[in-house]
C-alpha cells in the first residue's frame, strides 16, 4: 500500500515542471530523441545516488554543512547560467540542429548534462531526505526502504520524461523549423538562467 501512496506521489512530483525538465526537453529539440534519453537517463542516475545517499544518511552531512550546501547552490547556479547562456548563444547563431543520434558524444553529453545538473543541485538532496522517509512504515528495515523507494522513484520519472520525449519526437516537425528552434532556444536560455539566478539567491 506504501508503495502505491509513493507512486502516485512520485507522478505528481515528475509532472511538476523544474530543472530536470528544463534540460530533457532542451536536448530532445537540440538533437533528437536519442540525446532526450540520454539526459533522461543522466538525471535519473543523480535521483538515484541523491536517493542511496538519504538511505544511508550520507545527505544529512550536506543538510548539516551550510558550506557545502552553498558550494553546491553556487556550482549548480553556474552550470545552469552556462547551459543557458550556450542555449541563448545557440538560437542567436541560428545554426542547425544536428541530426538524431548522428554521434555518440552527443549523448555523452546529453547524459553529462543530465547528471550533472542533478548532483549540483543541493535542492535534489534536500529533497530525497525530505521526501523518501515519509513513505517508510513502521518497523520496516529503513535503509533497505529507502532504496527500494529510491528505485521506483526513479523507474516512475524513466516512464513520464519518455512519454515527454515520444511527445516531444512527434511534434518534431513543427518544433524543428528554424524560427520555431531558435524561439524555443530562446526560451530554454531564458528558463535555464533564470533557475539558476533562484538557485543562487534562494536560501534553504
């Protein structure tokens, strides 16, 4: 039953539009569906390690030091900045987007970007320790728990951004005309800064 009320509670946190969608989305209409699950996959190993990492309580060392904590909003902040202002750059040049799956350091990259902005986040970890322990009964054994909430979080995210993407490959010959990339481009670049802006400024 536990794990059901997690799933529904899951599905209502993946719907919820943030960093990681920001990303999956960017990639899919940069190159392809390959690169949109390449972030996607890329994210979700961060929401698994930031998961592992509430279940042996190696996240409340990062809850603990508001040094680290503020490293990590600032590094996270900067990449984000970075990514958007690549994205703003990008749509300004008005260069083609290269074609689906054309190399495999595209996806690399895709899935670094993934990953990275996932484990940048301070917030991600704050919120796995928040959120996971909600769901554990009592006299469950905790930390075995923890990771198996950890593994379904992760495979309900996996179903939703996939969805995300078909949708987003479906449509990807009206999203790919030139003026329609480089207003999205825009628009990522402008999302992407202003999360990581929130991300500098915010406190916990």
């Amino acid at each position: 039953m536990y794990l059901l009320a997690f799933a529904g509670a899951c599905i209502l946190v993946a719907m919820v539009p943030g960093v990681s969608t920001a990303i999956i989305l960017r990639q899919t209409l940069r190159a392809g569906r390959g690169s949109g699950l390449a972030a996607t996959l890329g994210n979700e190993t961060g929401i698994l390690l930031w998961g592992l990492a509430a279940a042996f309580g190696l996240s409340a060392l990062l809850v603990a030091s508001q040094l680290a904590y503020d490293i990590m909003r600032v590094v996270g902040a900067v990449v984000l900045v970075v990514m958007g202002a690549q994205a703003l750059w990008q749509a300004r040049r008005g260069a083609p987007a290269p074609p689906e799956g054309a190399t495999v350091a595209g996806w690399r990259g895709s899935y670094l970007a993934g990953i990275g902005t996932c484990l940048a986040n301070p917030k991600a970890a704050v919120f796995a320790m928040s959120f996971l322990p909600q769901f554990v009964p009592a006299g469950q054994n905790v930390p075995a728990t923890l990771v198996t909430l950890a593994v379904v979080w992760v495979l309900i995210d996996l179903l939703w951004y996939g969805a995300l993407i078909w949708a987003v490959a479906k449509a990807k010959e009206w999203l790919g005309r030139p003026a329609v990339r480089r207003r999205l481009e825009q628009i990522s670049g402008v999302v992407l800064i202003g999360l990581g802006v929130r991300l500098v400024v915010e406190s916990r």
